[in-house]
C-alpha cells in the first residue's frame, strides 16, 4: 500500500502516514531502520509494507512500474 508522511521525527525515527485512503497509519523506528532510507520530507509518497497484524514493518521508497 502507499501513503503520503503525515509526520516525521528525525531524532526517534518515527512518524505517521497518511494512507491514499484517509487512514492514519503510523510507524515505528524499525519501520524505517529496514528501509535503508537516510530521512523522510513530510508529503513525501512512500510504500508501506505491513504484517499480519496490521503494523507497518518497512516504509520504502514507491517504485516505477
């Protein structure tokens, strides 16, 4: 699924995502450690990629198809 970063903590590495749906979505600091990503911009589009349970495990980079 894709969002848009609502949020963004630089320090915690954290945030919230805004989900194409209007769901907030938000992510913890593994999320983005898995993601190799150096930083996020808010507004950014990104790729997320959750488990079973709903809950973000990386946040990527959207391709090109």
């Amino acid at each position: 699924m894709q969002g848009t970063v609502a949020t963004y903590d630089a320090q915690s590495r954290s945030g919230l995502l805004l989900l194409d749906d209007g769901t907030e979505l938000p992510f913890p600091a593994r999320a983005f450690d898995a993601s190799g990503l150096r930083l996020l911009r808010l507004g950014q589009r990104v790729r997320v990629d959750v488990d079973a349970q709903g809950e973000v495990v990386r946040v990527t980079l959207p391709t090109m198809a």
